[in-house]
C-alpha cells in the first residue's frame, strides 16, 4: 500500500488546481419477461425499491423541450431528498445482506496483506530527512522529520527509521489526530517554508473541499488560530520564509484570488496580490524549484497565463510572461538567470504546427516578456514531451516514446547551437531504466534543488509499488525500498527487457548499470498482457488485461473493465493488493485507455475523446469490452464495468448503448446528468468543463452532449445490469442529486425484475474523494467485490 504524500511533491508542473471533473412509471408485468428476460443469479427481495416523488419541472435548450421530474433532487436543502437517500441505502443494506459473510471473509484476506507497520524512505531536503509512516493499528498517515546528524550510507538511515526512530524526531502533521478531532478530514495542500520554520496546509473537515488554511510553528508546535482561512486551495511561500501566498476560492470554488500573507505580523488584513475575473480560468500558485520566483498560473483546460513574482521581493509587481492565447499553454521553471519553459505555442517558422505537442525553450529572465526565446527541444516522431523539473545540474524530462512513458535526465547547463531544431538524442539524455511491464512512473517530492539524485515510485499491475533513487550525476541507481505484501510468495520472479538493479538485500552502494538484480513482482503468478483493440473508426485502442495464470479458465471466466477517459488523465494500473482478491477467484481485471484519457502520444488523445468527439471514448469502451468476450478472456455474460467520476460518463453511456454485454456495474460519485450540470453554469466547474465536454450554449455542442448523456439515454423497457451506485452527500463537484435522479429514472424505465437490482448506497460523510484510511479502504473494496461477485453468480460457497 502506497502511502498518500502528505509533503505534496512539486512534481509535474503541468498539475494545475483544475485536476486539477432527471419520464413516467412504467408498470410491466414481470411475466412479460419470462422469455426475453435473463435474470439474476441471486433471489429477488421481497421488498420493492424506494419511489421517490415527482414533480413536474421542464427544460429546454435550443429547440428541445424535455419534461425532468426528478429536478427537484439538486435541492440538497429539500428534506424529502435526505429520507430518499436513507431510504436507498437501507434498501442497499437489505440487497447486500446476504454477502455478510463474504464481506467479512474478503476484509480479511485484504486487511492480512498489509503490514503491521508501513513507512516511507526518508528524503533529505536542506539538513533535515523528511518522512511518514502509519503506526501500528492506526488508519492515516503521520508526517515526520529529524535532523540529519550524521552523513551514513542511505540504507543504514532508513533501517535506523524503521527499527527505532530517533528521539530527535518531530511529528509534524498527525493526520489520525486530525481525524479524531473533526471526524473527517481530508489535507489537501503541505508547503514546508525554505527556512523549515513554519508548515502551511491545508484541510477539509466536511468532504465539500472547502479547504482551511492552517499555519504551524514548527519551533514551537504552535498552531494560530488566526491563521485560519476559508477556501484556500493552493500555498507558496516566499524567500524569507515568513511571507505565505496562497489562492482563494469563490461561491463556484473556482481559485480566482491569490493572496500574500506576512507571518508573525499583527496586520489583520492579507493583502491582495491579484483577481481572474474570467470564470473560465483557475489560479494555481507554486514556485520554481530553486525558491527564486513564485509562479502565479491562470489555467483552463487547455490554456494558460503565467504571472511571475521576485521571491526575494515578494511584494513587487507581477510580471507577465505572454498574454493569453486560446489553446496555448506554457509551463516554467528556473536554472541561474534562465527559464525553460514547457510549450505548445505556435512556431512562426512551422505552419504545419498543430499545437499537439509540447516543445522546451529557454530565455533569459531580462528577455522573458520579448519574443526572443530561445528553441531547444523539438519532439521527435515518434517521441513526445509531457512534463520537466530541474536542479542545480540536470534537466528531467517526462517523455512518450512509441506510446510507452519514458524519464530521462540531461546535463545542464546545455550548450548547443539553437539555430537548427534539435531532438531530445542530439543531448545525449541517460534514459532511467524502467520495468516494461506497463510500468507506472510517479515522482516522489524531490524538494531539494541541489540534489542529483531523482526519486521515482515505479508500479505496474503485476508489480507492488518500489521507491527508486536515479543518481543523474553517476548514472546508477538504487532500489531503496519496495511495497511489502503479507502472505504471498514468489517463487520464480520473472525478469524484464529494462530490469532494475537493487537494494533489496541491504546493499549501501549504488549499483552500476550494467548489472541486474532481480526484484519483487509476480508476474510468474499473474499475467499481464497489452492488447490493441480496434475500435469502431479502426483506431487501436490500448487495452491491458490481467489474470492469475492458476485461477483464470478461457471462456468461463468473470471479468471487471475499468474505464475514465476525460481530462487527458492516464488511467490508473497500478500495483492493488486488494486486486488479488478477484484474481485469485478467477476473475479478469482489465483497463481500456479510450480517447479521452492520456499516456498513449502526444495530446491528441485527449482531444479525439472530448467535446464533439465524446462518442469515441464510449465506443472504445465497448470495443474493448466486446473484444474481452469475443477473445474468451471473460464468460459472455459475466463482464462487469466500473466507473469513477467523470469515467462513469462513459460506462454509463456503453451500458445505454449495449445493456447485454454488461452484467453489472460499478459507479462511483458517477457524473451521470451530464446535459443538466453544464446548463447550469452556476454549479462548480460546469464553466471550467465546457472546453472538455462542450459548451451547451452552442447548438452543435449541446446536441453532442445529450446524445451521449447516460441520464438521458436510458433505453425503455430494456434488460439492465445490476449497478451499484456509490455517492457522496457531501460532493462538490459531482452533486449527490447526479447518483439519484439516475437511480430512480432507471427504475421509471428499465425492466422491472432487473431494476430491482439497481442500488444507490450514499455516504453522508466525506466528499468525492471518499474517506476512510487503508483499513477503511480495505472495508469499500471488499463491497464492491461482493455486490460483483453476488450478480455474477460466484458467491463463495
């Protein structure tokens, strides 16, 4: 189980504050379907389903009018609203009553796999080694450090964090504490000042993402009280250590402010530093690497402006590096008087640009507002840039070659001649090697601009999650820890094409490249294999499938299809120990990357599945769930899908679309009344997403959005799959009212024997991000597994 980082990494530049995503009761005899109707495998309950009421409200839009009497749900303040969510999850509580024991059993197995003890490496950032751990029988994570007395050899100091921690330690957020004293809490943002003295961050204590802003003296332990803020989103602070930016959120919690607080100063005020007035874009406020400038970054989905403050004189103007242009985005950091900047704007001398892609450049800080920038880096055919950081004396860029991801590191400062476009190659880059078994890299918070070593948190589907240090000076590298699983064994560890060296046996020294050390991962136990899948218009959709080699029978087998695809967002492979729990039973676990998503090229995959192309994300779902049953991976009537946000879009309109292929469904704080939401500009971020899912306002763009609305889609009178519908009362930027007017339209239109098996379970705590430590996580996964295993006939006997 990989820990949350509480000490948020600055590791993508490109992460913004954006990620920063309702028909009359039909009475048909059940006796209809005697012939036509497949059933369910489980006894139906004798107790019908809530009815919620209806009241007739009508929408219209162009020149469509369509009557909505379930609109009365987005009044979360209605009463009747509440008694029909408690309603709906009694009546969950009832249909899941007979999985008690298979609940249990599945808990079990989850909660025995995680160790007594989970710790981070620690990581050293000016004189201190920063790192948390989970103690023993507690749910959340606790955020440490300790002084580095004495340089000793990496293993040493992290065998010393483990077996006994240092008297010398200080505990700087205790998130377990937080949760016994508000009952829920989320962090949200942790900024450490450049001095160490203060930590800055940031909490929700009600699930609505109404974050409060909290400052801590780390000297003293002191929090104050008048620190508290509202709304607060993203932090900063400034070269003096005692000078805080921060951002603040609207009514829409749109970020629109940036603020500049002065501690230790009896000003009450904060002074205002700058407004967006423009409600299509977000402010998201960082620094550069080495604390020179703060950033200040006014983000829509697809554009950006970047306004640049002195750090050292954090009360002088801000400096804009272009103005605005539509589609065009710019990231930056700072290396001793230059900026390299991450681009995708035009190129005068290239009419064939698209604007796809991104490509480095670099100015002088005097030159930053001419038009004098400097082109370094141009991507290749075949690769793309994603994303940078930097240090004192490397240049670490996020590639994608040939569709797989790819880190490599380049020596700075760079000398070459710039008059001609240069490939990533030309710089002799050192590639880190890399697991290639679909192999998810996450950087760790790699703080410290001096440093010249590069963390990283390799992952893949078959391989538990293993902290990396790449040393760029060197070119070595060191496996320094690696996720422990309880009660499995690996008898015969396969080895990749990119085979990691390693540290697993406590070995101090790095170890050259040339060698190769085998390390944990099961792909000897379960098979991970990536398929192209054709879609509908003949583009190959990846798809990754995975199975246990003893437990998985061709043709006979059940399966479960996780799709997403918004945002340009890479769908999540990796390492679940949970997983095992349905893999061991026999079932396939796959991932369909549809248009929509991210990590498969350059942008324009992202931008073959949004707006007016939001068709294609959902055909390339059921592409690749089609391919799952026609290949004999999964038993034809035994495929389930799942959902997560503003993914459930898109299973949600597969399942509308083609009903019999899906035996059931999961879908979480699911954005299911797509047309509604973005005609109601004023909920939160409905004005952010008309550049993802469309602008209503536009005829063209609205009919696009309706026809692939789930809500508004749901095929009469059909057969329909068992769904459970997981929601939070709390949410913001899914209203809880998305869930249930779904669920009660469902059963106004479907079959009635199969909509019996539609349930809504609403949490009336937490938010969208849900709540719950890893105990509580092992707790919501083993009910999603039982609801799956329940409708598809495997219950354990």
């Amino acid at each position: 189980m990989a820990l949350p980082s509480l000490l948020h990494a600055k590791f993508s530049i490109r992460t913004s504050s954006l990620s920063l995503a309702f028909c009359s009761f039909r009475t048909i005899s059940s006796s209809l379907f005697s012939s036509i109707c497949r059933g369910h495998p489980f006894t139906p309950l004798p107790q019908d389903p809530p009815v919620p009421k209806k009241v007739p409200f009508e929408v219209s839009a162009h020149d469509k009018t369509w009557q909505d009497p379930y609109h009365w749900m987005s009044n979360i303040e209605d009463i009747d609203l509440l008694e029909y969510l408690k309603q709906e999850n009694k009546y969950a509580e009832a249909f899941m009553a007979d999985t008690h024991q298979l609940r249990h059993t599945l808990f079990s197995e989850m909660s025995s796999r995680i160790p007594t003890k989970i710790s981070t490496p620690p990581e050293r950032w000016g004189p201190w080694l920063y790192y948390q751990y989970i103690p023993e029988g507690k749910e959340y994570p606790v955020l440490c450090r300790r002084l580095e007395t004495e340089r000793v050899g990496f293993v040493k100091t992290f065998l010393h964090h483990a077996i006994g921690r240092s008297q010398m330690e200080e505990i700087l957020l205790d998130w377990n504490k937080l949760a016994e004293d508000y009952g829920y809490v989320h962090v949200g943002t942790c900024r450490v000042s450049p001095d160490h003295n203060y930590l800055a961050y940031t909490l929700d204590t009600s699930g609505s993402e109404q974050f409060m802003l909290q400052i801590k003296d780390l000297r003293s332990g002191y929090i104050d009280s008048k620190s508290r803020v509202d709304g607060v989103v993203s932090l900063a602070w400034a070269q003096d250590g005692n000078t805080l930016f921060y951002t603040l959120s609207d009514d829409n919690q749109r970020p629109y402010r940036v603020l500049c607080r002065k501690i230790g100063y009896d000003s009450v005020d904060d002074l205002l530093v700058f407004t967006e007035s423009d409600s299509n874009f977000c402010l998201d406020i960082t620094s550069t690497k080495d604390g020179k400038f703060i950033t200040v970054n006014s983000n829509s989905r697809t554009s950006s402006e970047v306004y640049l403050i002195d750090a050292a004189n954090p009360l002088g103007d801000l400096q804009r590096i272009r103005k605005r242009v539509s589609g065009v985005q710019y990231f930056l950091e700072h290396h001793y008087g230059l900026f390299y900047i991450l681009t995708n704007a035009p190129l005068p001398e290239n009419k064939n640009w698209s604007g796809e892609d991104y490509y480095l450049v670099r100015c002088r800080v005097e030159d930053i507002e001419s038009t004098n920038w400097q082109n370094i880096i141009f991507p290749s055919e075949d690769m793309s840039l994603q994303d940078m950081d930097i240090f004192n004396g490397h240049l670490v860029l996020f590639v994608n070659k040939k569709g797989l991801p790819m880190l490599c590191s380049l020596n700075l400062p760079i000398h070459v001649n710039l008059e001609h476009q240069i490939h990533i190659d030309s710089l002799k880059p050192w590639y880190f090697p890399l697991p290639s078994n679909s192999c998810s890299a996450v950087p760790g918070s790699n703080h410290d601009f001096m440093n010249s070593v590069y963390r990283v948190v390799l992952s893949s589907p078959v391989m538990p999650d293993v902290i990396v240090d790449y040393n760029m000076t060197s070119q070595t590298y060191s496996i320094v820890h690696q996720e422990d699983v309880k009660g499995i064994s690996v008898s015969h560890p396969c080895m990749s094409a990119y085979d990691l060296p390693g540290m697993l046996n406590n070995k101090e020294e790095s170890v050259p490249i040339t060698e190769s050390y085998r390390w944990n991962e099961f792909s000897d136990a379960y098979c991970c294999e990536r398929k192209e899948v054709i879609s509908h218009d003949g583009v190959g959709v990846p798809l990754t499938i995975l199975y246990s080699r003893r437990s998985w029978k061709k043709g006979q087998s059940p399966g479960l299809l996780h799709g997403y695809g918004a945002y340009g967002e890479v769908l999540d492979k990796s390492w679940c120990a949970d997983r095992l729990s349905l893999l061991d039973r026999g079932w396939v676990v796959a991932f369909a990357d549809v248009r929509g998503g991210g990590g498969i090229g350059d942008s324009s995959w992202h931008k073959l599945g949004r707006g007016l192309n939001k068709q294609n994300s959902i055909f390339d779902f059921v592409s690749c769930g089609n391919y799952l049953v026609n290949e004999g991976y999964v038993h034809t009537d035994q495929l389930s899908a799942m959902g997560l946000s503003a993914g459930c879009l898109v299973v949600g309109a597969a399942i509308n679309i083609h009903p019999h292929l899906f035996r059931a469904a999961i879908l979480k704080v699911p954005f299911l009344d797509i047309s509604n939401t973005m005609l109601n500009p004023s909920l939160p971020l409905t004005i952010l997403d008309y550049e993802e899912f469309g602008n209503p306002q536009l005829k063209s763009q609205f009919d696009s959005i309706l026809s692939c609305s789930p809500y508004d889609n749901i095929p009469q009178g059909s057969c329909y799959p068992s769904v459970l519908v997981k929601a939070a009362f709390h949410d913001s930027r899914v209203g809880v009212w998305e869930s249930a007017k779904w669920v009660a339209k469902v059963r106004d239109s479907t079959c009635s024997y199969c909509s019996h098996a539609v349930i809504l379970k609403t949490s009336m705590i937490g938010g969208h991000f849900g709540e719950g430590g890893r105990y509580g996580q092992c707790e919501e996964a083993a009910y999603d597994y039982a609801f799956l295993m329940k409708t598809v006939e495997v219950l354990d006997k």
